[in-house]
C-alpha cells in the first residue's frame, strides 16, 4: 500500500501543492475569530465547585474585581500635605476609570465621630494639599490605629498606601472591556507620575492580572515564534545542508501552524497564554515528520539512488513509522481534554490538529514540492551515519552494563519523583518581565498581600445579621483568623458597628464592643448607611436582607499547600465552634488556583491512562507482536518517570502546567521507539538478520534521523522555556528535559532491552 500511494502523490506533484495552498488558505482564514480572553476564569471548567462556590459569593455582594493604585513616596511618608493631596486627586479621578463602581482610598474613608447625640460621617482627609501640621498628625494617629485601613490601604510605617478601585465590567466584549480599564488606569498613572515625581505609583489587582494573561501570549506568539524558527533553519542547515530540504520543511511547518490556529479559529477557541505556545509547539513536531523523509531520502540518493526513485523509498519505509508517529502524538495531546483546566484542553486539541495536519502536509506538499527543486546531497549525512554505526557498536559491547545500569538509574530518579510537591500561585505565573509580576511583589513586601479567602457568613433568616449572638461568633471567626501567622488583614463588618457602638457612647473606648440588643445594631447600621455617600455602601459587605455578611482575608504570600492548608483549619473551626448554618467553605482566585493543580493531576492521571491504553493496541497492532508491543512501551514510560525525578532533584514543585506534561510527552517520546523497532523488526524479519546485526542496521538507517528530530524538539522546547509566562516556561523546560530522556532510553536502554528479549527470526 506504502508503495502506490508514494506513486500517486509523485505522479500528481502539482495537484497536491495546490490543494495543500488552497486549503491552508481556507483553514488559516479561520484565524480572524481567535480572541484573546482577559479573564482569569477561562482556567476553570464550569462545573469547577471552586469556581461556583466564588461566583455564588459574586452575586451576592458586588463584585470585587479591582485594581489597587499604590503610592510610595520617595521621602518623608504618605502622611504630608503632597501625598495626601495625590491620594485625593487620584481617588477623585479614579472614578471616571471604565466600569468602576467604587473608590476607596485613605482620604476618602468614611471616619465616623459623635458630636452628642449625632453621628458624623465623613471623608477622612478634606483638601489634603493644604492641611496644618496638627491636622496631619490627627490623620496618621487615626489611620494607623484604623483595623479598616491598616495592612489595606495603608503600611504600618505609613510609608505606602493604596486606592482600591471596584471594577464590574458587563462581560459582554471581554476583547476591549478590560483593556480598556487598563489604558485608562495606565494614563492616569502616568499623568500623575509626572505631576508628582517624588512618587513612585503602582498598578496590581485582578484586573492586572486578567490582563496579564493576553499580554503574556501576545508577547510570546511576538518572540518565540520568530526565534523558533531561528533556531529551526539553523539546526536544519547544520544537520541537512540543504536549502531545498530546509525550504520545503519551513513551509511544511508554516502550513501546520496556520492550519492548527485557523481550525481553531473556526472552532470559536478563544487565545490564552497555554494556547499562546501552540505555534512553538506544532512547529516542533512538524519539523520532526520532514526530517525523517529528507534524511531517508538524502541517504537513497547518496547510495545512487536516481532522485523519483529515493523519494519513492523514503516515502515507502517512512509512511508507517511516520503516520504511527503522528497519530501517536495526537492521542497523546488529545489525553489532555481530561484536563480540568479548558485552556489546556484547547491547546491539546490545536496541537493535535496541527500534528495531523504536518503529517499531511509532510507525505502530500514536501515530497511534491522537493521534486520540483534542485537537491544537493551533502557528505555529512554519512558521517553522521558512521557515526551511528559506532555507537550501535558500543552498545552491543556493553549491553549488560547498560541495561543494569538504567535500571538503577530509573530506580534512583523515580523516588526523587516524591520530593515534588504541588504548589502554584498564580502571580508566580508571571516573570518579573511582566509589569503586573512587579508591581504584586512590591505591594506584598510593602502594603498587603493580594492572595485572598472570601467567606460569605449566614447568620440565619432575614435581619438575623443584628443578632449580638451572630455578630459575636463573626468577631469570634475574624479573631481566630487574625491570630493565625499567614494573615495579614481581616475586613468583617463587625470592625464597622463596633466603632460605631463606641462613637455613640461618647467615643468612650470601654463600648468599643458589639451592641447588646438587636434594636441598637439595627439602628447603627441604619444610621451609618444614611450617611454614607454614593458608591461607598456596605453593599459589598451585607446582603440585600441581611442574612448574611462577606468577610474578607488577606494573606501572605502563601504557597499552594499552605493555602489549602489555612483554609481547611477555617472550615474546621467553623464546624466545631459556629453555627451550622454559619458552615461554609472560603472562595477567592487564590483558593481555585490552589485547588486546580491537585484536581488536574487527578483527572489527567485519566486521560494518561486512556491514551497509554490506545498507544499500546497501536503498537502491537503495527509491530504485529504482543511481545514487542509491550516492550515498547518500557522506553517510553522512563523518560516520563526520569523526568520527574529530575524535576524533583532540581526544582520540586509541581503545578498546574506541569501536569499536562506527561499527557504531552507520552505521544512525543513514542516517536522515537518507533521509528527504531520498525527499522530493528524490518532488519529482522525482511532481512533475517540477527539482533545484533538488527540494531547495527536500525542505528545507522535512522539514529541520524532521530538525533536530528530530537535536537529540533529540545530546542523548540526550550525556547517555550524562554515564556515569560511561566507555565509555559515550566512545561517546555520540562518537555525537553523528558525528550532528551527519551533520546537517551532509545539509544542506550531499548537496544539491551531487545537483545536481551530477542526471539526468532521470521
């Protein structure tokens, strides 16, 4: 079959190159519907609990998405009449930024005093540009003393503060809404960065961060794309010497990648930083199809072979290897639907689809396309190949040391594989190259933390939130959780009717406590919310009945275990010591993200399995023998294994991007195995030769082959490890660290391994 259809793709060289154009065409039009998403929830599968329990939270108060504006002077502190005039002028000017909904700043904080029987509430600081010396020390003395503020708005030094800045976009265009709040946040940072050199001014919050994510793979799909295809024309001219061959491939790679982003396209997948490094990743494995057909080709013409002739074998030894190949890669990035995490789903699925695309376009265009060139053969290639034929050499000779030896050696690393330990935070995600990275880590060494853990409290029907007895076991909850090392900041409403039970006793320290009757919360509660001005009510903190209230903590910069960790402690309190109504789980960013790294690994254990499952029945289908199915699937589940362990010995943390990695790899590393047992079982079976001399002919007809497609593969790899989006970073680190252990296990493992298995000839 091999041989008819190498006859009819030689025959209708023109037909296939222009059916191959027309249709990259039409797929790559498909590209115009990409979008880039700018919301960080795309990471979570609707029936995610975390998720739901986040957006429940959501639509119970307003919404909390926010930029925080943060100010450092560069001398003297936040407490001068300078600052305080910026903090005032921003605070007023950050009302106009797109979809904000509330400002909350040092100066504009609602201060509450008693002037006999009235409460007066009012902004904090009033024409802060011009206040006396006494009145600034009035100011600090309060601010610093204020549970509301401190550790939130402003440091203990008083030498940063912050505005927060509530922000609830309609969600109807994601593609301009966010963008747009960042523009205009980004101007007006810059309008007052002039206007006040003596400060330096910040922008973080989960606004940032949504938009992060797009100029993360903005910024890779501009750089590494372009640099991957550097490093491809340079690894290709050193190992082909062909500007044919190499012309021919990077079309061949070119077409997959925009028919892989085009059927996206057609598909309404929308663009996020994983799917970012799609084009990296399918030109990788498009290079890898092409390089076996040239180097198999290139070998036939250097024996004499007439040119039609050698293109024609090539085509022949290489349609099973090479469609075995593909298909084993496409089920291997298809395993990663089991994903609990859509953007790697949507990356697996495009990656998938380009592969299959190369190999199309790598058996029907290149080889038409080639014919129709001029080729020159270079003499390296057999240098190369005699190169191969020593190393088959030394193999045989030390069989036995190199198969006890990898055995140890895959013991060792597999239990390094425990000193891994999940963890992800998602700011991490960034590299200091990113503004948004930047400006998180200076407000969590210098203001707050942005990690938090939002609790919505249920204190029993309609108007039960003025119970003493509620309010108490809320001030009991926020007690714990400010005595706990992780926390930084507590902000519950039982801070607000406190100060108010005290303000209306004469300001008398001694009745800074919760009200004694029902009645007296409902009327401080009452009194406060009528004089409170518009945008800053406690909307965001009680529900419309008043059943319920938000309690929101702040925490440091936890690692993902020590999360869940603190959260688990919570809830334990809660069930020993609050009401059962009062029982609830935290909900916040931080808290999905920590979670998703431990339910991906679970659900891809899965989707590892299945497609190990369909591999195996592939392998012995196409070897013909249970016996050699199974033995191919050895040197393919080590590098996988050493992999890991070499992640545990170098780095030891797990997240929710390496997680993919095995699903990825699994089709990747199977290239290689089989590319060498069909050479090994042809030398045996075709030819009659023994194990020995099967492993001589497999290292000298494809070890070139398979040491070129390895490099490009490292390489290309590597280059995603360049991401400034570090789960991109980690993934491609830790590919090519597992395909240079694949090249290795092939090499120095499956040969021993054969020999030592070896049965009959037939």
């Amino acid at each position: 079959m091999a041989e008819k259809i190498a006859s009819i793709i030689l025959r209708g060289r023109l037909l296939w190159i222009l059916l191959s154009v027309a249709f990259v065409a039409w797929a790559a039009m498909g590209g115009r519907n990409l979008h880039l998403t700018t919301d960080y929830r795309v990471f979570f599968s609707e029936e995610n609990p975390q998720l739901t329990a986040f957006e429940t939270l959501q639509n119970t108060y307003t919404n909390n998405d926010n930029i925080l504006i943060v100010l450092a002077p560069k001398k003297h502190g936040v407490f001068t009449r300078e600052t305080l005039g910026a903090v005032e002028a921003i605070t007023e000017e950050a009302w106009q930024i797109p979809f904000s909904i509330r400002v909350d700043s040092l100066t504009n904080y609602q201060h509450t005093v008693a002037e006999g029987d009235d409460l007066l509430v009012g902004d904090l600081v009033t024409g802060g540009a011009e206040l006396l010396d006494s009145e600034l020390r009035r100011v600090k003395e309060i601010a610093l003393h204020e549970p509301l503020l401190l550790h939130r708005l402003i440091s203990t030094s008083g030498e940063v503060t912050g505005i927060n800045v509530t922000i609830q976009t309609p969600g109807k265009d994601q593609a301009t809404e966010v963008p747009s709040v960042v523009a205009f946040a980004r101007d007006l940072v810059k309008k007052y960065q002039a206007s006040y050199p003596g400060l330096d001014i910040y922008l973080t919050g989960t606004v940032m961060m949504n938009n992060a994510f797009p100029e993360a793979a903005k910024h890779d799909m501009r750089t590494l794309v372009p640099l991957m295809f550097l490093v491809v024309f340079a690894s290709l001219w050193f190992l082909l010497r062909s500007l044919s061959g190499i012309f021919a491939t990077l079309l061949v790679v070119a077409f997959s990648i925009a028919t892989g982003i085009g059927l996206a396209g057609w598909m309404g997948i929308r663009m996020t930083p994983p799917v970012g490094s799609a084009p990296t990743i399918i030109l990788t494995l498009a290079v890898a199809d092409c390089v076996h057909l040239l180097v198999a080709f290139m070998h036939n013409m250097h024996k004499g072979m007439e040119k039609r002739a050698a293109m024609a074998e090539s085509l022949r030894t290489n349609f099973t290897p090479v469609a075995l190949t593909s298909l084993t890669t496409a089920i291997g990035f298809l395993s990663m639907n089991f994903s609990d995490a859509p953007p790697f789903r949507d990356l697996g699925n495009i990656v998938a689809m380009g592969v299959v695309a190369a190999w199309l376009y790598s058996f029907v265009f290149m080889p038409s396309l080639v014919m129709l060139l001029p080729v020159r053969v270079h003499a390296n290639q057999e240098k190369a190949s005699h190169m191969m034929s020593r190393l088959g050499e030394f193999v045989i000779r030390n069989r036995a040391l190199l198969f006890w030896g990898n055995l140890v050696l895959l013991a060792v690393l597999a239990t390094s594989i425990t000193r891994n330990e999940l963890n992800d935070q998602f700011v991490e995600y960034f590299d200091q190259s990113i503004e948004f990275r930047r400006a998180t880590d200076f407000v969590t060494e210098n203001l707050t933390g942005i990690y938090t853990i939002d609790y919505s409290l249920e204190t029993g029907g309609s108007g039960t939130l003025n119970e003493p007895e509620a309010l108490a076991k809320i001030e009991e909850f926020a007690n714990w959780y400010r005595q706990q090392p992780e926390v930084i900041h507590v902000n519950v409403v039982t801070d607000i009717v406190k100060r108010l039970n005290m303000n209306l006793h004469a300001d008398q320290r001694d009745w800074y406590r919760i009200p004694e009757s029902r009645e007296l919360a409902a009327q401080y509660f009452l009194l406060y919310e009528m004089s409170l001005p518009y945008g800053l009510d406690l909307n965001n903190q009680i529900n419309i009945d008043k059943s319920a209230t938000r309690m929101t903590v702040t925490v440091s910069n936890l690692t993902t275990n020590e999360l869940l960790g603190l959260e688990t402690r919570a809830r334990g309190w809660l069930q020993a010591n609050a009401p059962a109504h009062m029982h609830t789980v935290g909900a916040s960013p931080a808290i999905m993200f920590a979670h998703i790294t431990s339910r991906n690994i679970r659900s891809m254990l899965s989707g590892n399995a299945m497609a190990m499952l369909l591999i195996s029945f592939l392998l012995i289908f196409a070897f013909r023998s249970f016996k050699y199915g199974v033995i191919s699937l050895i040197p393919n589940i080590m590098p996988a294994v050493m992999g890991f362990g070499v992640w545990g010995l170098l780095v030891g943390e797990v997240g929710v991007s390496l997680s993919v990695v095995v699903a990825m790899t699994l089709g990747i590393v199977v290239d290689d195995t089989i590319h060498f047992m069909s050479k090994y079982l042809r030398a045996r079976r075709e030819q009659g030769l023994s194990s020995e001399d099967a492993i001589r002919t497999a290292f000298s007809s494809v070890g070139v082959a398979l040491i070129m497609t390895s490099v490009v593969l490292i390489a290309g790899f590597i280059v995603l490890a360049l991401s400034s989006f570090k789960m991109n970073a980690g993934m491609g680190l830790l590919t090519a660290i597992t395909i240079g252990l694949a090249l290795f296990a092939d090499f120095l493992f499956l040969p021993p391994l054969l020999m030592k298995l070896k049965g009959k000839n037939r």
